[in-house]
C-alpha cells in the first residue's frame, strides 16, 4: 500500500482494504481496494485488485459499500463473468469481430471476392443509429425501458436530424421501411443474445420494433388468385409450345401476343 494511502482500514483478512487519499480534505471519501481470487476482465485477462471509490466519508458506510462489492465480485468470478463493466460500444466491438469473421466466410465460400454488402450495411447501420444511441451506455444500465425507447428515438430519427446531415445522407428515409427496422431488429436480437451465451449480460430484453407489435406485415407486391394464375398459366404454356411462325423482324411470335419461352 503506498505511503500516500491514509487511514488504511482491512477488512476480510486483507481481501478489502478502505483508505483516504487526502485527509485535508473537507469530505475525505474513501476508496476501497478488493481482491477475490480469479477475478478476470471481458478479454479473460486475471485481474490482481478491484479498486473503486465507495463515495462515503464515513467508515461504517464505506465498509458496507465495499462487503457489498465484495460479495458482487465473488459472484460474478464465480460464474466466470467479467467484473469489469463495459458500455455497449465495447460490447459491440466484441460481438462484431467475431460476426464479421462468419459473414467473410460465409461471402468466400461462395467464390465471391472483395467485401459484402451485408458487411457494409451492418457498419452503416451501426455507426449511424446502434451506437448513436446505445454506445456510451454500461451494459447494466441497459434496461427494457430503455431498450424500447430506441425505436422511438429511430422512427424520429431523420424528422429531428439537422438539415447538414439530411443533405449529406439526400437518400434518407423519413419513414423507415418496416423491412428495414426488421432487419434492426434481427441484428440487435443478436447482439444480446450473444452477450447473453457470452455472459457479458444476464437478460435477454424484449426487441421488437413498433411494426412488428402491431402485426403489420411487410409490404409485398399482390400475389395472384386462383383463377388469374389459372388464365396465366393458360396462356404461357400456349406459347412454350414450338414453333410458331417467324414474323418480319426475324422473331417467333406467340399468338396470343406474349414472347415465346427460350429454353435455358
């Protein structure tokens, strides 16, 4: 313990040590250093100290702060979960590493070269709305509420953006498509539900966008019914059916005026 620790107090056999860091202080708060035996960071790096403020003054106070932490931090080691809490932004670097590795294999094993477009999207998707918004926050305090509230902030995302930003991005949606805020919806499920597997978190919260709670299906173009595919496919099969007469330009016509099918 360095000399320039004052009213150094022990508790648990030395695994907790309380001290004051300037006792001319009008408030000298102490600060706590705590030890548990196999403690790690996110990374899987042993940690040797814990160290943290218990912002208290007085000493009863600050031991019940720091047996508190104690206790958390022989959960956490004991579960071999991280006792170093990390914001969303780090969370996402660590689940993106690992997601780009499997979209680039998955892009290869196809003989394809150069970088997906799925890639790309979830780079411009991230950096314009998932760590805009969730990025500074610590992963504890990260709840449901606040969870939900990112698709209110979303949907009015482009209405409250600057005019700089609109005229930099001129293909913006001011309504975001409900494919769009599916495939959203898809990604951050993801996210959590890795840190969930990973144990970087102990919940899995509700992600659902405001078209998917209110059952709106995706806009598709109009199917046909039973009798228009009827009379379809009437009048195709008339004309998969050679040879018909070559016209002036050189081309089989179909008599009933539709192109006639090219074999593959």
């Amino acid at each position: 313990m360095s000399a320039g620790y004052l009213n150094k107090v022990e508790l648990k056999d030395g695994q907790i040590v309380l001290f004051q860091r300037n006792a001319n202080s009008k408030r000298p708060i102490y600060h706590m250093r705590i030890h548990v035996r196999g403690m790690r960071d996110i990374h899987g790096n042993k940690l040797t100290y814990w160290k943290s403020t218990t912002n208290e003054s007085d000493l009863d106070e600050a031991k019940r702060v720091a047996l508190d932490k104690f206790d958390e931090l022989r959960i956490l080691t004991r579960d071999n979960r991280s006792v170093i809490e990390i914001n969303f932004a780090e969370l996402y670097v660590l689940w993106w590493k690992e997601k780009k590795i499997r979209l680039d294999a998955s892009f290869a094993a196809k003989g394809r070269t150069g970088q997906t477009e799925r890639v790309g999207w979830y780079e411009k998707q991230s950096k314009r709305y998932w760590l805009a918004y969730f990025g500074s926050k610590k992963i504890g305090e990260i709840n449901q509420a606040y969870v939900s509230g990112y698709w209110t902030w979303r949907m009015a995302y482009w209405a409250l953006g600057s005019e700089a930003e609109k005229k930099a991005f001129p293909n913006f949606a001011l309504n975001p498509s409900k494919k769009t805020l599916d495939m959203e919806q898809s990604a951050l499920r993801e996210i959590f539900s890795w840190s969930n597997a990973n144990k970087v978190i102990t919940y899995q919260p509700i992600i659902q966008n405001p078209y998917a709670r209110q059952g709106i299906a995706p806009k598709r173009r109009a199917s046909f019914d039973e009798h228009e595919w009827l009379m379809s496919d009437n009048h195709l099969g008339r004309c998969r059916q050679p040879p018909w007469p070559v016209g002036l330009n050189g081309n089989r016509a179909c008599p009933s005026g539709g192109q006639p099918h090219r074999p593959d």
